[in-house]
C-alpha cells in the first residue's frame, strides 16, 4: 500500500469511527445549551445501539431500526428531562444512573443478538462528489447515515443560532428565570432540547451497531457517551468544533486500527487507550487556551431551575 | 423546623423506600422477561443471608464495595465526584502486583503485605492526582476526566496481564503468575473473609472520627457545602480538594489491593464487576455516612453475591443487578427532593395549624 492510499484509508477510518460520538456530541450541545447537563449519553447510545439491532433483525428493515432506536432516544431523554426538572435531582448523579441502569438492561437485553447478523447499512457514493481527489473517497464514499450527520451538524447549529426556538433554548440556558418571566416554557424548551439531544445520541448508537461493528456486543460504545459529554466542553458548546473533537477521536481509533493490521509492535491494549488520553489531553490543551478568552458555557448549565424560590 | 433526628429519619426512609421501589420496578421487568420474580428473589435472599456461607460471601462481596464506598465519601464531602474508583482499584491491584511479583518470596508475610498495601494506595492515589490535579487548576469536571480513566486502567490491566506480567507457564490465560503464600491476606478460619473486611471497617469508624470531630472534617465540610465561604474563611481550598483525592484514591485502591491478595491470589481481568459503580450508588444510599455505608455495603454485597449464585441454577444474567442498581439509583435521586418538598408542606400545615 502506498502513501497516499494509506492515508486515505485512514481518514475514512476517521470518518467512520468519528461519526457515532459526533453524532453523540453535537446531541449534548444542543442540551447543555439549555441549562441540563446530561452524562446518560452513554447509556442511551447503548440503548440505540440495541435496539437497532434487534429491530433489524426482526424487520429486516433498517428504516424502521432507526426510527425505533430515535424513538427509545426520546424516551430516555425525556425521562432524564423529567427527573432533572420535576425532582431537581443532582444531575451528574442522574446521569450515571441511566448509564447504570441501561448498560444493565441492554446487557440483559441484548444477550440473545450477540453475534447475529443483522441487515447492515452498504456504502453509497455519492455521484459527483466521490469523485474528487481525496475528499471524494473519504467523505463521499461512505453510507447515508454520514451523509446524515454531515447535515445534522449545520441544522443543529442553525436551530441554535437561526431559530425562535434557539433564542428560547439559549435564554433558558443563561438566565432561566428572566426566560420564564418573558413567556418561555423553561420545563418544555429543556425537555424538547434533552430530548432532540437524546435521539443524536441514539442515532450515534445505532450507527455503531448497524454500520460499525454490523452487531451487537455487550457494552459497545466502550464510553463514547462519555468521551462526546468530554468533548462538548473542549468545543464550548459549539456544534462544529464538536466535529473537529469528534474527527480527531475518530483519528486516533482509526489510526490505532490501521496500524494493529499492518502489524505494528505495540500492545493494542496500550494502542486502545490513546484515543481516551487523547480526549484528556484536548481538554486540558483548550482549557489552558481559554484562560485566555473565557469560554461562554450555558450560566445555568445543571443547576436545577425551582420557578417558586 | 423539624427535628434533626426526624430529618435524618425522613432522609433514611427515602432510601429504604427508593431500594423496594427498585425491587418492585425489577420484579416487573423479570416477570416481563418471562422469570418468576418471587423465586428469583428468595434465591437471592438466600443467596446472600441463608447460612454461614452464604453470609460469609456475602461479607466477601461487601468489602471492596465498603471501600469503594468510602472513598466516594471523602470525595463527596468535599463536593467532588470521584467516579473514578473503579480506576482507582484496579491500580492499586496492579500496584500491590507488582510488590507481590518482585519480593522475594521468603519476605515475611506482614511485611509483604504492608509493602502491598503501601504500593497500592501509592498507585491509588497518583491515579486519582489526575482529575484532582485538572479539577484544581484547570477548573475541568472531574467527573468526566475520572470516568475515562477508568477505561484507561482497565487496559493497563489488561496490557500487563497480556503482556510483561503474563503468567509464562500457561501462554494462553490472560493472567500473571500466583502470588507466593506470604503475599496471601489471612482469612477467617474456613472461609473466604479477609483481613480487608477489618481494615475496611476500621477506615470507616476513623473516617466518622476525622469527619465530625477534627478541623479538617469541619472545614471539609464547609468547603463541600458552601465553597464561597470557604474561599471568604481564606480555607487553602485546593489542597484541601487534591488531599481529599489523593486519599479517596487510596482507599480505593485498597479495595484492589485486598481482592489481589486475598481473593484472586494473581492479578488477572475481571477483577471487579463494577465494585466502584456500586460503591458509587452506595455512598449516594448512606448519605455519605460512614457508618451508614458500612450497613448498605453488606446489603448490597449480599444482593451481589445472591444474584451470583443464581447465574447457574436459573440462568439469571449478572447483568440484573446492574438493572436493579440503576432503579435503585433513580428512584433514590427522586426520592430525595420529593421528600423534602413532601416534609416542608408538612411542616406548612403544622406551623398553620399551631396558628390557629
């Protein structure tokens, strides 16, 4: 393999293993955007990620895995939503206990579809486009569920900064009782955003089992929930440096990958822990810069909102 | 205003409440998943508390929870969230390895030991330095840094078991060499109880102790509950939240040490099933009190070991008690602010009462 085939081959990698936590990531934007702060990412990409795959395989339909796997994100979003806005839990702990609680039932859950094969998504090139130098064979030749991200990054930045919705989304992120005495639901704009958030996230599951691994193993986002909730912070809430956070893990695992097959004298058990470092390190690298220029993160993000105080 | 015994009382019934709740909510789910809740339940019960043995086991079991759990504790008091333990454990198993691997084998048996547990809480603590260290001076969640890390360790586990500490007799188990007998903790006579169980019991009591009776259990308490007036009481705030780190990771990593060497007898994967998550869910059900966490450790030890045994005979899935750790967890989160409304409208209506 030459140079440039290598590379290439590496940057689709990138691609490929980049888009689950992107997905993931640019979802936990959108929410802690709102003022929630939602560390149950990795619980409901291992609930999308599950039920996906059994979908699939009962249907044999992936339209209706992903609809199936958006739907459960929903659900866990909203409940999340609710115990941070109705119980004004603590909502790190919460977090963790819908990761708990997920990666129990979807291990219980998902025993029987271990090792079954499932309907998989097949890549698609893009007409015009895949044929570019490069850029064509590593953007443009993959499946439609990155093509998918490539527009729900723009979209999600959008509806932050463009819409009604995301004036709302930010005031009640900032400052939710001054949002609340101009007429915005502070309860409904906080639900919808950990919920939009919630179905990225199983969106991003569902890609790691139906794309990625073309599976289901027990724990399969190996905390990609966590490493998307690391990067939010390190692209201070803004959906595109997100991609760049996600990108760069999805290079480390891709590189780690490509150089275990060229046969490369390192434990891959050592190989496996860069892309973990990689996230620490990113995040203590942006921190030191934004000494510098402060980074404007939601005022309110996870403390919870009592309208009657 | 109602009385602090009646507070604590309200605090501790939520947390009964919250863990039937939790068994009620799994009980549906295993009867959905077509098993008899009821059959399933008196198996762990017995499981865990129907003789000796089985209630040694669940001793066995309790103990890396408890000091999981207390090393939550320390954390929490100072208003940190050291998820982390699980990493922390697992490196002081590979610290208290290491030990056991290059002495000699003719050490004395306490002295190995004590080297044992030194190294451990040596490797516990340095572990835990890191999102100590991020939290302190770059102001970054040590939440999230502890909870990466603890992939990290298990593959440094796994590396070493892998690779440079591999077992050479048999090339194919993942694991290192046994360990000498010296480097064996003392057990209760026919069981599996351990010294650990002593030395975990023993950190909890000194834990209340520092906790409520000494300078620095007050001012970290303070610094957990209202840090501003800490920073205004000009209290050296950052050492006090890197000494609280250093010490949750060592005690942790006592956890790793004790299952090392007393349990596992090597340094092999699987090490824990999750000990830390559950001492993390079980610092939350004691209110981080030390002495309530002794209680619900072995509770919950129990339900670990019960469920255990029933894996064979009716092929229930380890993965329930994660469910029923998850529930519990939810339920209590809720419970805890639901209470307290519940109990300031009641105090509402005798205030108005008395008025009238």
């Amino acid at each position: 393999m030459d140079d440039l085939a290598f590379i290439t081959a590496v940057a689709a990698g990138m691609v490929r293993s980049g888009t689950p936590v992107l997905l993931a990531a640019v979802g936990e934007c959108l929410t802690e955007r709102s003022g929630i702060l939602n560390l149950g990412m990795e619980g409901i990409m291992l609930a999308g990620a599950l039920t996906a795959v059994i979908v699939s395989y009962l249907t044999g339909n992936i339209f209706f895995a992903i609809i199936a796997a958006l739907a459960i994100g929903a659900l866990i979003g909203l409940l999340h939503a609710f115990l941070c806005l109705y119980f004004h839990v603590n909502q790190v702990a919460t977090g963790i206990a819908v990761t708990i609680l997920l990666s129990g039932i979807t291990a219980f859950c998902g025993i029987d579809y271990v090792g079954k094969s499932i309907h998989s998504i097949s890549a698609y090139k893009v007409p015009w486009l895949s044929e570019l130098p490069f850029f064509g064979s590593v953007f443009f030749n993959q499946d439609i569920l990155v093509y998918l991200s490539y527009a729900i990054v723009p979209l999600t930045y959008f509806l932050i900064n463009g819409t009604r919705f995301g004036l709302s989304l930010k005031a009640v992120g900032e400052e939710p009782r001054a949002a609340a005495a101009a007429g915005v639901s502070v309860f409904r704009t906080r639900c919808i955003a950990t919920a939009l958030g919630a179905m990225l996230a199983a969106l991003g599951g569902a890609y790691l089992s139906l794309v990625y691994a073309q599976g289901w193993t027990e724990n399969i986002t190996a905390g990609r929930g966590w490493i998307a909730v690391g990067l939010v912070m390190f692209a201070s809430w803004n959906p595109w440096k997100a991609v760049l956070g996600a990108y760069l893990f999805g290079l480390a695992i891709s590189l780690q990958l490509r150089l275990q097959a060229a046969g490369a004298d390192v434990s891959p058990y050592l190989l496996g822990m860069a892309p973990y470092l990689l996230v620490i390190l990113v995040l203590a690298v942006s921190k030191l810069r934004q000494k510098k220029i402060p980074a404007a993160g939601p005022t309110a993000l996870s403390i919870p909102y009592l309208p009657q105080v | 205003m109602l009385s602090k015994a009646a507070g604590a009382m309200i605090a501790f019934s939520g947390s009964i409440a919250s863990m039937l709740f939790g068994f009620v909510a799994v009980g549906i789910f295993l009867l959905l998943s077509g098993r008899n809740p009821a059959t399933i339940y008196t198996g762990i019960f017995t499981g865990a508390f129907g003789d000796t043995f089985c209630l040694s086991e669940t001793l066995v079991a309790a103990t890396p929870i408890m000091f999981c759990a207390l090393a939550v504790a320390i954390a929490a008091r100072l208003g940190l969230m050291n998820i982390g333990v699980e990493g922390q454990l697992l490196f002081g198993a590979i610290g208290s390895t290491y030990v056991a691997l290059t002495m000699p084998e003719t050490t004395p048996s306490w002295l190995m030991l004590l080297l044992m547990a030194l190294s451990a809480c040596v490797c516990g603590a340095l572990f835990a330095l890191i999102p100590a260290l991020m939290r302190v001076f770059m102001d970054i969640n040590e939440t999230i840094v502890s909870l990466l890390l603890n992939y990290v360790a298990a593959l440094t586990v796994e590396y070493l078991i892998h690779g440079p500490w591999q077992d050479p007799t048999t090339t194919s188990w993942p694991q290192t060499m046994a360990f000498p007998p010296c480097a064996e903790m003392p057990h209760l006579e026919g069981s599996r109880v351990h010294l650990g169980l002593l030395v975990a019991l023993i950190i909890g009591f000194l834990l209340m102790l520092v906790l409520h009776s000494t300078k620095f259990g007050f001012k970290a308490k303070v610094i957990g509950s209202n840090p501003q007036a800490a920073l205004y009481a000009k209290y050296p705030l950052k050492r006090y939240l890197i000494v609280a780190m250093l010490l949750s990771g060592a005690v942790a990593a006592l956890a790793g040490f004790s299952q090392v060497s007393a349990i596992e007898g090597r340094l092999r994967s699987g090490l824990s099933p999750g000990y830390g998550y559950t001492g993390f869910l079980v610092c939350f059900l004691a209110k981080h009190n030390p002495i309530t966490i002794i209680v619900v450790s072995i509770l919950l030890g129990g339900f670990l070991s019960g469920a255990d045994s029933l894996q064979l005979s009716e092929k229930l899935p380890f993965a329930t008690v994660n469910i029923l750790q998850g529930m519990i967890f939810i339920f209590l989160l809720a419970s805890e602010n639901a209470l307290k409304s519940w109990s300031e409208k009641l105090r509402l209506k005798l205030q108005a009462a008395e008025a009238s």
